[in-house]
C-alpha cells in the first residue's frame, strides 16, 4: 500500500544531494513517485546522488538538475526544466536554503549578514513556490513542504535573525496554505530542532556560541536527536494522500527537545 502513495507523481525537493532532503527523495521515490528532481549546486556531486538514490529505488527516475537558491534566474529555471523532464509538478519540497551560515548573538552580526541569512531562509521559500504554485495548479492538487526549525516557533538567544527570517517562511505556508485551499493545494511546515548526522550538526558543534547553544539544546532531546530519516518520515507523510485533509500546520519533529 505504502509503496504506491504517489504512484505516477513528480516531485521536486531543493538542496537534496545531502541530509534531509536526501531522505526526502529517496523515500518519496520508495512510496512509489514516478519522477524526483533532485537539487544541489554541484554537478559532479548531484550526479553521484542521483545515480544512489536510483538503486535505492530503482522504480523511480531520479533526476538532478543544478541551482543556487540565492539565484532567481536559477530558480526559475529549476522548475522550467523540471517540467520539461516530468511533465508536471505533484509535489514541492524546500529543504534547501540559500545559505545564511551558523546562528549567532545578534551583536555579532551585520547588516549583510543578516541580510543573506532573510535571502536564504525566506525568499528563496518564497521564490520557489511563485514557480512551484501555477505548476501545482496545472495538476488541480498538490503538496507544498518547507523544512524550517524550531526557532521559528521559540525565541532563542543566538538565533533573533534567523528565528525571525524562518518564522516569515513559516507564516507564509500558513497563508499560502489558505489561498491555495480552493485549488486543492495544502501547504504545511516541518521543524526540528537540531538534525543528527548531517553537515549542519557538524558546522554548528564545530565552535563559537552556535556550539554552546546547541550542546544544551541536545541534551533536552529525551527521545533521542532526529536524524535525516525521522524528519523525511513526516515529510512524506505530509505530502501524501494519508493527510489529504492537513494543511497551514507546522509540525515539530525534535526528539522532545521541546513541546514547539
């Protein structure tokens, strides 16, 4: 039953060459999508992911196509192609953002941090979904994920800039999720706190505040930190026929960190 969830559906999921939108692609190629694009911005490394995510589920046709989420040349024409590899869109993840680098007290950044941080986290959400949505239409369905963080939801030292920017992505899929309502497109958001077993987990324990915060902030995980699975695990489920009457929530999968 599970294995044909998405039978004969396209599904686009940004900066998935590693962590959770890897997952992502490669469990909503095993629920039975006939088609996955999949995201980076290196060729070299998007075609070897490409090539493992076939054998993880060689019913599906994986594709990669390159772009840079702080590019809205790119983006457009992310969805340009992805049409004309698939012949539609079913469903959009954004996992991907545009960068934006480690949380930090606000006093230690500047204007153009923090600008680059709005850039990644918010527009390039909002940027993809002006392509995605009349894509989405075409179909008369459709799925719309973004993967943000519980800053989002809690107010965090360290993290004003990037809770704020996460927060706007987050209220943007709540009101999308009421336009779209009428054309049968849900939106919905998914938070974790921190992800095991992924590059950012490596950057942020790597030092400075973003280290300090993030140590205590683990430890709080009762249930054990989430890894790239459990949160494509909640993706999938959200995309999928099985919430078909779910849309503007945003859902924490943290471990028990907190109850955001």
């Amino acid at each position: 039953m599970f294995d044909k969830l998405f039978e004969g559906q396209v599904a686009l999921v940004t900066g998935s060459t590693s962590g959770v939108g890897k997952a992502t692609a490669r469990t909503l190629g095993q629920a039975g999508c006939a088609h996955v694009v999949i995201n980076g911005r290196r060729l070299d490394n998007g075609a070897r992911v490409r090539d493992e995510l076939a054998e993880a589920a060689p019913s599906t046709t994986f594709h990669f196509v390159s772009a840079d989420m702080n590019r809205l040349d790119e983006i457009a024409a992310l969805f340009v192609k992805a049409e004309e590899l698939c012949g539609g869109l079913d469903v959009f993840v954004h996992s991907g953002y545009g960068g934006g680098g480690v949380p930090d007290l606000f006093d230690n950044m500047t204007p153009e941090m923090s600008e680059k941080v709005i850039m990644g986290v918010y527009l390039s959400l909002v940027r993809c979904c002006h392509y995605a949505v009349p894509l989405l239409k075409k179909r008369g369905r459709g799925a719309i994920i973004g993967v943000a963080s519980d800053a989002a939801k809690v107010p965090t030292p360290g993290e004003s800039v990037h809770g704020g920017a996460l927060a706007g992505s987050m209220m943007f899929l709540r009101g999308l999720a009421r336009e779209m309502g009428r054309h049968k497109i849900r939106a919905n958001g998914v938070t974790p706190s921190l992800i095991g077993d992924t590059e950012n987990y490596n950057k942020v324990m790597a030092g400075g505040y973003a280290q300090k915060l993030f140590q205590k902030i683990e430890k709080r995980a009762t249930l054990g930190l989430p890894v790239p699975q459990d949160l494509a695990n909640l993706i999938t489920f959200l995309a999928s026929p099985l919430a078909d009457k779910i849309s503007g929530q945003i859902v924490s999968c943290n471990g028990g960190i907190s109850g955001a």
